[in-house]
C-alpha cells in the first residue's frame, strides 16, 4: 500500500524531515513557498494566527446532514473533540465528506458506501493533516471511513456517534428497528390496526443517534473498537449522553498524541486486530453485514477474511451479548453493563492480546486498566451464553459454491435442519409485485428465494434479503420461514435467512437457476445449503440462460457495476483494494 503522507515519526532517522501541519501537501503551484504563502494567506483570512498554524494539524470528518438523524448529535460532537485537541495542542479542523442515512438512499445505501470511502481516503489526502478524527455511526458511515483511512494511511481514529435511546409503546420498551419490523409484520399479519402502527411509528425513534439494537451500527460500533480503532469504551455510550461527548474529547486529546507519536493505521489494522474484531462479531450475535465491512476494511490493508474460519472460530465463540435481534435488550443495556469493557474481558482467553490500538497501548493492556466487573445480566459469561456457537454460521453446497451465510443466533431453531419446495422470485420487482397475493401458491414449510439482489444485481446488494412473509402465511400466524437470496439483511432483523449467496445470481450463480417446485435443503449442523436437482441438469439450466455481467453507460453505476467484488471479498471496488493480499 502507497501512502503519500508519511507522518512525521515514520520518517527515516538522517533523512530530510517532511513538512507537518500546514506546510505538507502543498498545492502544486511549481513554486513550494508560494503554495505554502498563499495557503496561510487564505487560513488568516479566517481569523488564525502564525502560532495556531504550527501546531499538529487534526482533521475531523464532519458527516452531519439533515438526511442522516443517526449523527444528529454531529455538532455537539465536533464541539467535544475539537476541545480535547486544543487541550492536547493540536488545530482542529473539521471538513465535510459524504454522509449516508440508512433509510434515506436510493437504491440502498450500500451502493454509495464505496463512494464514502473514497471521498473519505481522498480528503485525507489532499488535504493538510497530521491525523484524523472520523466521526460517523449509521450502517455505512463507519465501514467506508474506516476503509478510506485504512487506503490513506494516516494516523486515524474512529469516533461513534453513540445509540438512540429506546422508546416505549403502551408500556413495552421498543427500538429501531427490530422492533419496527415486529410491528410491521404484526400489521400485515392483521393483528394491530392502521391507528396502532401509525401510534407505534412516533415512540420507535425517541432521540437522534443510531438503531438501539446489535443491528450494523452497532456492531461497526463494536467492531471498531474490537480492531483499536477508538478509545476504550467508545462503542457504546448512547448519543445524547455525556458519556458519548467525553468520549469525543478524549477522542481528540488522542488523535493529537497519535499524530505525535506516528501511530498510523496500519500498525492498528494488522491481521491480529481482524482476527479480534471476528471474535466480537461472533460474540455480539452482531450484524452479518459485520463481515462484508470487515472483509472491505481487510482488503484495504491487503488482507482477506477467511470465512471458513470465521465458521471454525464460531464453533468456539458463544453468543454472551443479549441484546436484540438474538436477545432481550438494548444498546443503552449494554452500555450500563459496562459495554465492550466487560465483553472483552469475558473473551479474553478468545482474543489476540498484543493487537495494538489507538492509546498506544495493546488490547490486553486496556481490558487491564477496564474496572473490576459487576454484577448485570446482558453480557453474560463465557460459561453461560445465550447461545452456544457464534452468531454466524458459512455455508457451503451446490446453491453456493462460493459460501453464504446464516445468523444462526436469529434463526427458529425449529428451521435449521429442512427441507422444502422452492417458491422463486426473479428479482425485487416479481417479489413486490406477488408477495401479497393471496392466491400465491406458498405454505409454511417452502424456501422463499428472491435472486437478483446481489452487488451487480441489486445493484448494491440491498437488505432485501428479509423477505417479508408472504401475505396469505402471515394471516395465517406463520412467523418465520426458510428464506434465502444473494443479498443482505438488516443487522436488526430475525429469521431463518441465509444470505450472500455466492456467486450472485447476476453473475449466474446456481442460484439463478433455482425454479418453483425444486427441493432445497438447508442444514446449518452440516453447514450446507443445496439445490436437490442433479449435476446434469444444474448444468442444462444454466447453459441455457448464460449470465452477461450488467453495465452502465456512464457515470458512478458505470464505476459501480465494473468493479464491485462479491460479499467475500466485502463488496469494494477491486481498484481500490491493497495488494499482495494475505489471510488474516
Ligand atoms: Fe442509521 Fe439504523 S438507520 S443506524
């Protein structure tokens, strides 16, 4: 990996030091002094005096926005961590980069991470800075700047925007969004009325911040600081509390030591802080997008996830976070308890202890210096889990030969060993179109599979992949069904689902030559998922429909749809990842 920015103690000792501050990267003007002339000229234009602008140069990524509510807190944020770096003396200053709010990108958001991330890595670039503060919190936001700083190479460190509170709904506690599509399929299901849902839609999202459940934002959450990539206890402090904004300051007294010290990301990002970071993932019954953004982040520093492994580490990895989809509780529960102080000490023996982190200090030194455990009942002990295995499970068979998965944590227990006749729809718009027909000929004891929803597909590989029960079971009671596809879910939501199916459809994968009345088998003891139609005409059916990889004539979705990897290798651009690669 290239990085243009050595910062200052990565130099060579004899060797001519590199301009820090405001004098490194100067504007390319063919004259050095007077780039750097003209930059202080302008910065004084803004009130900075000759002593502020010798000091260590602190970005901060600024990713408020009025269509992103989960960083709502940004401005309180920014103010926090811009205190901790004049406590420390450095010069904050704060840029603007990309945003993405979960809900409020078309076609998802997943199709503008990649964006995010190379906005991210390029402002870093271009712009003069000793370090950065990374601010971010919903699903993608984290992923694609934690992939940005990774290409950039500078010292980084990650700043959460912190949870939502939970609401209460006629004397239940509820949250985003597990509890939305609880509510939602009670209302399909015809089990609430119009008022009640529309009654529910105010007390799901009591206060800014992100889902208050283990969904994506809060396992990135997790995730990041598993890797070193924030202070300790920086996952999970809810966004609207002070323990969220000392954590910003001392964010930013951090950052200005890193860039003091040298600790670039790299010497966080190694295959030790990953292997960590698989454990958490596995513990916290956490998102399976965890593993597309981990594999992304990885492949950034020229590693590779190895998901067999993930599924060997998993055998070993209880589920001890009980919080929703795979428990009882809430972000703001889990932050009580002590958040990712008390879970990392109950992994220890788990856990790569001499991964480094942005304190300087190694993992075990931190779960050392944590407090002395108390009694709670939401991170449990290794001995007494909630689950037995990690959350996730890899599959493998003739439908995917190249792997999928399945939250196992999630899934009825009742639907992990089965067998059913395969009800297909070709892609979303087929799906839409029959789910709710009531003359659709679906039972309970079929595998729904939706194709066409992978990274080409999707494009972006929405979180389509939670097929709604279709209309005539849900009337019926039927809760959860067999469900499979090669694209993604939600971190909040449940069910029997197995996604990621690779290859994707899109690519002709066999999964784009299932067809109505097949027999699927799903066995997540065996970890396979099969399509019981012989070799020969496997291979009939897909001679038949060859697959031609989709394009586009121009702009972004022409970048997109060229270069997007499959869930494997974290759906990023194959440009952008580092290379050699190796397996962490
Ligand atoms: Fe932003 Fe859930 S929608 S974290």
């Amino acid at each position: 990996m290239t990085n243009s920015k050595t910062p200052p103690s990565s130099q060579n000792q004899g060797q001519t030091p590199q301009p820090e501050g405001f004098r490194s990267g100067l504007t390319n003007y063919g004259d050095a002094g007077f780039s750097l002339f003209l930059r202080k000229a302008f910065i004084k234009g803004a009130g900075y005096t000759d002593s502020a602008l010798d000091r260590p140069v602190i970005g901060i990524a600024n990713t408020g926005s009025s269509y992103n509510p989960c960083h709502g807190n940004m401005p309180q944020l920014i103010e926090a961590v811009k205190r901790g770096i004049l406590m420390a003396g450095g010069l904050p200053m704060d840029f603007p980069t990309i945003s993405i709010g979960e809900s409020f990108a078309q076609p998802t958001s997943m199709y503008l991470r990649n964006l995010m991330s190379m906005d991210t890595e390029e402002m870093i670039r271009a712009q003069p800075m000793d370090a950065v503060v990374l601010i971010g919190g919903c699903d993608k936001t984290v992923p694609a700047q934690l992939m940005g700083a990774a290409s950039s190479g500078l010292p980084s460190i990650q700043l959460i925007t912190g949870a939502m509170l939970t609401g209460s709904h006629r004397g239940e506690v509820v949250g985003a969004c597990t509890d939305c599509r609880r509510y939602w399929g009670r209302f399909r299901a015809e089990e609430i009325d119009h008022a009640e849902i529309e009654e529910v839609n105010n007390r799901l999202v009591p206060s800014v911040g992100t889902c208050s459940v283990m969904g994506t934002a809060s396992t990135m959450a997790c995730i990041a600081e598993a890797l070193g990539m924030t202070v300790p206890g920086g996952a999970s402090p809810p966004a609207v509390t002070s323990d969220r904004m000392r954590i910003a300051e001392e964010t930013g007294v951090q950052a200005v030591r890193m860039a003091q010290s040298g600790l670039t990301i790299d010497k966080i990002l190694t295959p030790a802080a990953f292997k960590n970071a698989m454990v958490v993932l596995l513990a916290i019954g956490g998102s399976t997008n965890g593993i597309v953004h981990l594999a992304a982040i990885a492949g950034r520093m020229g590693l590779t996830v190895d998901l067999a492994e993930l599924d060997r580490m998993g055998r070993d990895t209880p589920v001890l976070v009980d919080l929703k989809p795979s428990g009882d509780h809430y972000m703001e529960h889990f932050h009580a308890a002590g958040g990712m102080g008390t879970l990392l000490r109950e992994l220890k023996p788990l856990l790569a202890l001499e991964a480094m982190t942005v304190t300087g200090r190694t993992l075990g030194e931190e779960i050392d210096r944590a407090g002395a455990p108390f009694k709670q009942a939401v991170i449990r002990p290794l001995n007494n889990p909630i689950y037995p295995q990690g959350g996730i499970a890899y599959l493998k068979g003739n439908l995917a030969p190249g792997g999928a998965i399945i939250k196992q944590s999630a899934a009825s227990p009742a639907l992990m060993e089965h067998e059913g006749r395969a009800v297909v729809f070709e892609n979303l718009e087929d799906m839409a179109l029959r789910i709710d027909d009531l003359n659709l000929d679906v039972q309970a004891d079929d595998v729904l599979v939706l194709k066409n929803i992978g990274p080409l597909g999707g494009p972006g590989m929405p979180e389509a992949g939670y097929i709604p029960i279709p209309k005539k079971l849900a009337l019926q009671g039927v809760k959860d069904m067999v469900r499979m596809s090669d694209g993604r879910m939600s971190g909040t939501a449940f069910g029997t689902i197995v996604l990621h199916v690779m290859p994707e459809s899109a690519l002709g994968g066999p999964l784009a030559c299932v067809q109505n009345g097949d027999r699927i088998r799903l066995s997540v003891s065996r970890r396979e998922i099969s399509l019981l139609v012989d070799d020969a005409e496997m291979a009939r059916r897909m001679a038949a429909a060859p697959a031609t990889r989709p394009t586009a004539a121009r702009g972004y979705r022409k970048l997109f749809l060229q270069s997007v990897t499959q869930a494997d290798q974290g759906v990023d651009f194959d440009f952008l990842q580092a290379n050699p690669k190796q397996e962490t």
